[in-house]
C-alpha cells in the first residue's frame, strides 16, 4: 500500500493529493474574480504550475485535465488559446471541459489536473 501525501490541506480539501503513483490537483480558480476569460485561465495554471512543483514535477507529467466554463459558448476559445500555449508540445493530457455553473457568477474557469508523480 502506498503513502497519501497532501499537500496544502485544511479541514474541507486538499490543494494536491499524492497517492498511487499520481498526483491529484483540485480545481483552481482566479483568486482576482475581474479579469477576462484568458487572464483567469492564465491565473489558473500559473497556480496549477506551482501546485505541481510543490509535488515534484511538471506539466510534462499530465495525463488528465478537467475544465469547467461558466459560459462555453463565450469562453471556450479564450481559454483554448491560453492553454494551447501552456501545455507543452507533445505533452497534452486527456481533457474534458464543460459548462457548469461555478462558485462565485464573477468565476469564468475552473481547472482541475491528475498528472504522473
């Protein structure tokens, strides 16, 4: 059986789960709730980039992307454009996205990641 290392952890979640042979990024947000489509997307994995260097690797080591929209028909093209240059040639993850209905109505993205540890 092997460890579970969380990382950031409060009585709710965990930012980062590592078990298994995977590490598990729980869905980010913009914590500035203004900006548009593609800077929140920007923000958002800026964050995933340092959750996933608090765990050891980087975004080479993604196998899964979860993304949700608040609004896909207006957003799916920003954040399309932001993450198509994030994601390193060759290194894209199996991904989903979908519209949903987010936490807060200023939230555009939510992104969660598994990657390989």
């Amino acid at each position: 059986m092997s460890d579970i290392v969380r990382i950031e952890t409060n009585q709710r979640m965990s930012r980062v789960v590592k078990a298994g042979g995977l590490v598990f990024v729980g869905g980010q947000t913009s914590a500035d709730h203004t900006p548009d489509i593609k800077v929140q997307t920007a923000k958002v994995l800026d964050k995933i980039d340092a959750f996933l260097e608090k765990a050891g690797i980087d975004k080479t080591r993604l196998v899964s992307a979860q993304v949700w929209l608040a609004d896909i028909d207006r957003d799916f093209a920003g954040m399309n454009a932001v993450w198509d240059a994030w994601v390193p040639q060759g290194h894209a993850p199996a991904r989903a996205t979908v519209q949903a209905k987010l936490a807060a109505p200023e939230l555009l993205v939510e992104i969660a990641v598994v990657a390989l540890a």
